[in-house]
C-alpha cells in the first residue's frame, strides 16, 4: 500500500524549481533584470564593495586614492539600489524584502562583515598619515575583503553544492 503524494504549497513548489505560470513568469522578470530568481538577490549590489577593493587596490602604487578611499560611504541593499541607475532597481528591492530570510540572513551577515572591514580600515588610515601604513591597510583589507565578495556572490547565485547534486540526479 503505498501513501499519497504529500501536498506541496505554491511556495515549496516555486522554491523547489517547480514553476506555475505564475512562478515561471515571475522567474523570467526577475532574470531579465538580472536578479537570481531561485535567491531573489542581484549581484549588482557587490559592485558597491568591488567599488571599495578597487580603491583600495590603487593605494600601494598611488597613495592619493587613500581620499577616495574614503569618501566610500556603506550601503545596504536597498540604499544601494534607490540610489543606482539599476533599470530594476525596485523590483531588486522587493525581491529582497521577498528572498528566503536563512539565504537573505546569510547574504546580509557576509555583506556586514564586508561593511564592517571596510569602515574599520576607514578609521584607521584617518588616524595614520603615512603612505606606507595606508598601504599596508589598503593590502589587508583587500586580502580580507575579496574572498568574502566571492562568497557573497555565491550566495547571490545560488550555490548550494548539494541542491546542484541533487538537481542533476533527478534529470
């Protein structure tokens, strides 16, 4: 004797890759604007910390970038999109408030630390006038910085090692 199907709600269905219309649809908007429909997540807000790390990068060879450097001010999320020229940028912003809270929390914790590093090198090259300890700041924070972009990107594509396995098995 076997047991029914379990039922699954319009949301697991669209979670699991399993599109109605609507879900199909919504999905196509939201890569069209080059948001990632299965996290809901843009990976044009990372430009805002590549922004930063490029300013950083320049400093060793070209000291003066130390100002530039500083004028970078944090953004969230949606303060980075409100304030782009992202054509989407609305729907970047309620696709967020809309994402999956573990994945959303996930992103919002590595974009905190990013954020974090970031204002903390700030403070310190305020205080340190000499070009050699801006650099050397400028070169750890890169160092610290970059991998946590990689990953915020992964979270924003949406890799998840074990759903990519379990994916191409059920293909």
């Amino acid at each position: 004797m076997t047991s029914p199907a379990p039922k699954i709600s319009p949301i697991d269905a669209a979670a699991r890759g399993e599109a109605t219309a609507l879900g199909a649809a919504r999905a196509a908007e939201l890569r069209a604007a080059n948001i990632n429909p299965r996290t809901g997540l843009a990976t044009d807000y990372l430009n805002h910390f590549n922004e930063a790390i490029m300013l950083l990068e320049m400093i060793p060879d070209l000291p003066d970038c130390a100002d530039d450097f500083l004028s970078w001010e944090p953004l969230s999320y949606a303060e980075h999109f409100r304030a782009s020229n992202f054509k989407a940028r609305d729907l970047a912003i309620q696709a967020y408030d809309e994402a999956d809270p573990a994945i959303r929390g996930e992103f919002d914790g590595i974009t905190t630390t990013m954020t974090s590093i970031l204002t903390a090198v700030g403070d310190a090259m305020r205080k340190v006038r000499h070009d050699n300890s801006r650099a050397q700041l400028a070169i750890q924070a890169t160092g610290w910085v970059k991998p946590l972009v990689a990953h915020a990107g992964g979270i924003i594509n949406g890799a998840d090692d074990e759903a990519d396995v379990d994916r191409i098995m059920t293909a």
